[in-house]
C-alpha cells in the first residue's frame, strides 16, 4: 500500500509515542542522548523501539517507530486518536 493511501497523522512529538506505547506494554530501557528505548517481551520475541524526543516527527519517522513496535500504520494512528 502507497503512503498516500495511508495518510498522514497529525504532528506528534516522541514524548506523546513514548507515552502511547508503555499504555501498550512497551517499557523504558535507556536513554541516549535525545533518543529513548523502549522494549516489549511477547511470547516469541522482543520488540525494541527506538524513539526520538523531538518536538514534531516527520511522517517516514513515524513509518519507522510503527514497524518497530509491530504495529500496522494504522494500528499506530489509532493510538494517537484514543484518549
């Protein structure tokens, strides 16, 4: 599936994905810098997440962290419209 048919989330910073995914089971591992690890133990494997503190996460970033934790795009944009 194209980007384009994905669309695209509103601006999200890494504290407010940080936030999202330990709601989801990540927890926090480390941090470097501005970059913070996040890890989920399933059944069979570890997920590892790799989160930047920035303010506003380009689109291809925010691709790249739902790959990371497993989750489809639209998995990943669900999060952001629960409360």
């Amino acid at each position: 599936m194209a980007k384009e048919e994905m669309g695209s989330m509103k601006s999200v910073s890494g504290n407010e994905i940080v936030k999202k995914l330990t709601r989801i089971g990540f927890v926090f591992v480390k941090q470097r810098g501005s970059h913070v690890k996040l890890k989920k133990f399933a059944s069979e494997s570890t997920r590892i997440v790799i989160v930047p503190l920035h303010k506003d996460l380009p689109q291809g970033t925010l691709h790249s962290i739902s790959r990371q934790a497993g989750l489809t795009y639209k998995e990943f944009q669900e999060l952001f419209e629960k409360n």
